[in-house]
C-alpha cells in the first residue's frame, strides 16, 4: 500500500473519529479504511488507535502521527503545487466566507491588494457570522473569530491573535459613571454578543486575575455592527475586536472602558471543509493571509500593517499552510 495514502486514510479516521464518517469523506468502503490503518500499524509497529464498538481515540503514538503526519501531507501537496505553478498560474474563482464587520474591514484590502498579484484569480465574499455550512454554501474557505475552533472535523489554520476591548460613547459614561472595576459591569446596561456570549457571562483579565462577570442590557445581536452602532448611540458597554472600534477610539467617539481588564482574547482562523477542497488558487490565496495577517497585534488603526513581502513579485510564497 501507499505509505502517505494510508496517513491521510488515518487522519481522516482521527479526525473525525469515526471509520465509517472517514470512509464517507474519502469514497471509500469502511473495510478498505480499516485495512489502510492496519496496514500502517503494522508497517510502523505501534497501535495508533484505541477502538472500541463506540468510539475511537487516539494512542500516544497515533497523536504524535496527526502532528507529524499532517505537516508531511501538507509538504508534500506544497512541492506538487510549487511544482505545477512552474507551468500553470493559478486562476478561477475562489468563494470566501467572512463575518461581516470583518469582510468590511479588513478582507476589502486584503484582496485589492491580493488582485494586484493575482489578477487571474477573483476573490467572491459571502456573509459568515461563524455558522455557515462550507459545502452547503459552496465555500472554498472561509474566516472564523472566536476563541477556539471545536468542530475537528475541519481543516483549519490560526492566521492571528485578536484582541477585544470594551468601549462605550463618552455620552453614555458622563450619564452613567466609568466602572471602576469589573463587577461594576453587572449594574451596567451591557450589549451582549449572543454567539460569543450565549449565558452573558464576559470573561476579563484584570490585575488580580480572571474575573467572570454576568452582564445585561436592552440589546443583544448575534453579529456585532449593531451593537457597535448601539454603543456609537450611546446606549451602552459593548465588546468588540480591537480592529471594529479602534477608528472611534482614536477619534473619541468611543472610549476604553476598564482599560486593565483585557476581554477574552479571539483567534483569527481560516477554515476548510476539508484537506482536499484545498485548490491551488485558494492555496495560494491562504499563503496571502498568513503573510497578511501574521503579525501578532493589531496597530492603532485597527488593521495589520502590510508585509513588507507582499510588495514583491513573491507574495503568494511569503507564507505555507503548515
């Protein structure tokens, strides 16, 4: 048997795990999924997974797989796509999902920057709020903020770290008082984020430590340009990513409210339905990002500064999925 066929045939299986959901993914019959893991741990003399009628989970020895064993598939599609881009220029259409505030934003200059190096490549938003079907929606990728991804089904890589900050409109704070310290929020008219915040709980870091705060007020969304524009109108304390305010905050039509209290930091993810909807166009597409968007802050405008590499004629390599 193919040794890299039968890793992806056991990623697929850890992944998800679940024989019969890998043999689904990869067209396969389920006894040929367990043959390409049994031919493996014998070839490499080690159980990789523990099975019972119920469940599948992974060894010690089938961890450290995954870890080595992706990075080994992800290579070796990266030298065959390097190799292929020698003849043929990637183009055609990529289908990228994205919350909205954030395609506004930030994905606006990412791909009128991306355009200028790849003009046979068209980029197409579509609205995410983070519970969009990939394939039902016909995405090839698209961006998830939160602050961990637990769907492991999916492909998905970090492209950065995002701060949040709570804000509110000076009007709002001369009517109602700057809190003092994070329980002072509960007594606050708070706009909540349904999605990050389902139970209403806000999770700060303070100088004492972690502080978990329930909060409440007139206006909760589950997308975050209303209750950016509630806060704007002065109704209000509300949690945003740094990039979303940082234009109010300089200008003073917001202001930071318990500066040392950092909220919940989020992660900035690009997600795939899976390893092999990867195309080399959004291949290419997602080196752009992580050269993008691989610093490890956001600047006072709110939006990453632009890699110096991504002026050159070598963008689409300043950065690999790994």
């Amino acid at each position: 048997m193919d040794l890299l066929r039968c890793i992806e045939v056991f990623i697929e299986v850890a992944e998800g795990s679940s024989f019969t959901r890998a043999a689904q993914r990869l067209g396969m019959a389920k006894g040929n999924v367990t043959k390409h893991v049994a031919w493996l741990e014998e070839q490499l003399g080690v159980q990789l997974l523990r099975r019972t009628t119920k469940s599948v989970s992974l060894t010690e020895s089938g961890s450290l797989l995954i870890e080595s064993g992706t990075e080994l598939l992800e290579r070796t599609e990266q030298i065959r796509d390097e190799v292929k881009m020698l003849a043929v220029s990637p183009k055609g259409m990529i289908k990228v999902g994205a919350p909205p505030a954030f395609a506004a934003l930030q994905m606006i200059p990412v791909v009128a920057a991306f355009s200028k190096l790849h003009p046979d490549i068209n980029v197409a938003l579509a609205l995410d709020d983070g519970r969009a079907d990939l394939v039902q929606e016909g995405l090839d990728l698209t961006i998830r903020i939160r602050p961990a991804l637990g769907d492991t089904s999916q492909v998905a890589r970090k492209l950065a770290d995002v701060r949040q900050v709570l804000v509110a409109s000076p009007d709002y704070l001369s009517r109602h008082g700057h809190p003092t310290c994070a329980q002072d929020l509960a007594s606050h008219a708070c706009m909540v984020h349904s999605l990050k915040s389902p139970t209403n709980y806000w999770e700060l870091s303070g100088p004492f430590g972690s502080t978990s705060v329930r909060v409440k007020g007139n206006i909760r969304a589950d997308f975050g340009e209303p209750l950016h524009y509630a806060a704007l109108s002065g109704m209000g304390i509300s949690m945003h990513p740094v990039y979303m305010v940082a234009p109010d905050i300089t200008s003073g039509r917001l202001q930071v409210v318990l500066p040392d209290h950092v909220p919940q930091q989020l992660g900035l993810y690009v997600v795939f339905a899976s390893r092999k909807s990867i195309t080399l166009r959004s291949r290419t597409f997602v080196n752009f990002l992580q050269a993008w968007f691989g610093r490890a802050d956001w600047d006072e405008t709110g939006a990453p500064a632009m890699p110096l590499a991504l002026h050159g004629s070598q963008a689409e390599s300043a950065a690999c999925i790994k």
